[in-house]
C-alpha cells in the first residue's frame, strides 16, 4: 500500500492536536497531503511542542472548544466529514487525576462518548482510532508484559478513566458500528519521549 496515495486528499480530524502527540500527529500527516483539522481547547503555555513548531499558523483548519461540547463537537464532525479520527484529547496525567479526578472523568470518558455519539447521528462514515493507554490494564504485579486480553482496570483516576474509555469505545463499535460503514479500534499507547514534551511529570523534562 502506497500510504502518500492512500492518505493524500483525505479530511483527517485530530481531536488534541494542540497537545504533544497531536502536535507530532499533524505534522507527518500534513506531510502525507491531507486535510487537516484539529479540534482542541486553545493552547496555552504547556503546549509547548504547539506554540513552537505552529507558532505562524497550523497547517489545517482548527476549532478551539472543550470535547465536552457535544453540540460544537456534532457541527464540527457534521461539517468536516472526516474520513479518519484521531482521538487524542484526554487529561493525560496520572498526578494530575488525583487533584482533579471529576475533570479527568469528564474529559476521558465523556470526551469519548460524546465524539462516538456524534459520529453515530451526523450520518459521516469514518475510521476512528481511540488513543488510550497502556495504564488501562488492571495492575497485577506480574513481571511479563501486558496483553491486550489482559483485564482492563486502574486504581487510580487516570488509569480508571482511560479504562472506562475502553469500554465505551467497545460498546459503540458493537451497539452501533458492526453493521455500518464506520471502522473504529483503539491503540494504547505507552509512554512516548520527544521533543516538545514540556507537560509536568515528564521524565526528559523533570530530568
């Protein structure tokens, strides 16, 4: 598979684009041709790898509002038509979980539901990728590495959420996707070194 052709000309929406992994996810596929779109809360001091690398203009069109607003967030898929999503805006600190575990459960497991539920009632077809974490699985103290049928699980907020999330993404994708044109999975990825990480609790940057 040729992936320029296959990702050139594409309506690909990154919901966090304006956060570390959003930001590096934005540039290789603006470097692949497509049309970019990105949906976030505005950036501020912390989006560091953003401010920098995006500071003239991003390379898609971008709306600035909270994964929380079904409405904004239906119009926007309504709008966009997106061929792909990338679901990234999360809280993503697992200190940051205990200070604020309501956020941290609105953002990671309503986040979700309100992005699937608009995709499930504005008619649009995409494939959906839901960025998780390697922090969803139940911690058993066992030395071999995680497998994805290991139990899902999580003491604390963070992990608990990101797990939660899981779930909601598998309810969708039985209930309603199995029989439609919508593909979606998740991809739970594990901690990622880079540059432009300036978020606390990082380990380059707390080094």
């Amino acid at each position: 598979l040729n992936s320029q052709k296959f990702w050139n000309g594409k309506n690909v929406l990154i919901t966090g684009h304006t956060g570390f992994k959003g930001g590096w996810l934005s540039l290789w596929l603006n470097k692949l041709g497509v049309n970019l779109y990105g949906y976030a809360l505005a950036p501020t001091d912390q989006n560091e790898f953003y401010n920098k690398v995006f500071y003239s203009s991003y390379p898609g069109t971008e709306t600035f509002a909270d994964i929380r607003d079904i409405e904004i967030l239906r119009e926007s898929i309504i709008s966009i038509k997106p061929d792909i999503i990338f679901h990234l805006a999360a809280q993503p600190l697992v200190r940051q979980s205990y200070s604020f575990p309501l956020d941290t459960f609105q953002v990671n497991v309503m986040g979700t539901l309100n992005l699937l539920d608009s995709v499930r009632t504005s008619g649009t077809k995409p494939i959906i990728v839901n960025v998780t974490t390697d922090k969803v699985y139940r911690n058993s103290e066992c030395i071999r590495a995680y497998r994805e049928y290991d139990k899902l699980g999580g003491h604390d907020p963070y992990s608990a959420s990101k797990s939660c999330s899981e779930l909601v993404t598998e309810s969708y994708r039985e209930a309603y996707f199995t029989r439609s044109c919508v593909r979606i999975s998740s991809a739970r990825a594990g901690n990622v070194i880079g540059g432009g990480d300036m978020a606390n609790d990082r380990l380059i940057p707390d080094f």
